[in-house]
C-alpha cells in the first residue's frame, strides 16, 4: 500500500482514528487541570470544617449587691490560630454545663463594629471583641466574654462551623469551671 500517487502525498484511511484519540486525550487533560484548579484554590473549600485553638480562657467573678444578689460568673474566651480564615458570622460558640441546657451564641449578621454583641439566651450576655476589625476573621487574641454563668459548674466549650453545620477540631486544655 503506498501513500504516493502523482507525486502526492495522501493521507492513509485508516490515520483519522489518531486525531479522535488526539482530541479525546486533550479533552481529558483540560478537564483535568481544571479539577485541579479548582480544588487547589483555597477559597474554594468552604465545606472543609477548620480546625483551631484557645489560647486561654480566664474565669472571672461578676460581683452583685443588694436584696437577691447572687455569685455569677464571665468567662473570657481568647481565640487562637485557625487551619483557615473563618469569619465571624461562620461560627456559633456552644458552651455547654454539666446540668443544664446548653447556651448558643451567633451572630445575626457580620459584626458591625470591634465590640459585638452576640445573639444568645435570656440572662446571659455574649461581646465579641475583634482586635483586627477590618479583616472580618477570627484572628489570634480575638476574644468573647460571656457573662452570668452560674458558680459551681464545669463547661464544654464548642465552635459550631454554620457552613457545615460540623464542630471546629479545637485544641484546648482542660474544662473550666466557675468556682463554687
């Protein structure tokens, strides 16, 4: 069989199988560069819950006078490192006593000011204190102060990631509790 005929060179009839895998393995090429593209973007990984730390959290006592006073208690929450940038408006701290229900705190939108109040339960208040306002994150030394904790209880304390609905691996030491 020759390709030669005339002085021209004709092109075999059974070569146009080549160019289908050529553009077959150029398509799956493209598609997977974008797949990597896409998940080696970091602002693409908003259902990856982060992981973060406490770097202290301080116990403080709430002095009342008069008829019915009574011993309540702040809690002062210091944030760490996180594995990502999370804004504040992503969590929702959970502080949960032994007895008792738990106590949830949110925002009900992205914080309007440095000190924010948070959305939480009847008798107790919840201010979260960012020290880096402008970048809109949880960063390291931003705090919440918690106040009207009861004396004599011990707490779990969780970040709830709202994107995931999943709870923030946290590394912290110890559970703290209000003194009796």
């Amino acid at each position: 069989m020759s390709n030669v005929n005339d002085g021209k060179v004709k092109p075999r009839k059974d070569a146009s199988w080549t160019l289908w895998l050529l553009a077959i393995m150029v398509i799956i090429v493209v598609a997977f560069a974008a797949f990597l593209y896409v998940y080696s973007t970091d602002d693409m990984h908003y259902d990856i819950t982060p992981a973060g730390q406490f770097t202290r959290i301080d116990i403080t006592q709430k002095w009342t006078t008069g008829v019915g006073a009574n011993n309540l208690w702040n809690m002062t929450i210091v944030f760490g490192t996180w594995s990502r940038s999370l804004a504040p408006m992503d969590i929702k701290m959970i502080i949960s006593p032994q007895t008792g229900a738990e106590l949830n705190f949110s925002f009900d939108g992205k914080p309007s000011s440095p000190v924010t109040k948070m959305v939480g339960p009847a008798g107790f208040t919840a201010t979260y204190h960012d020290l880096n306002y402008n970048s809109n994150q949880v960063n390291n030394g931003d705090y919440i102060n918690i106040t009207g904790l009861p004396s004599g209880t011990s707490f779990h304390i969780y970040v709830l990631y709202l994107p995931t609905g999943d709870r923030c691996s946290m590394v912290t030491e110890g559970i703290p509790t209000t003194p009796p």
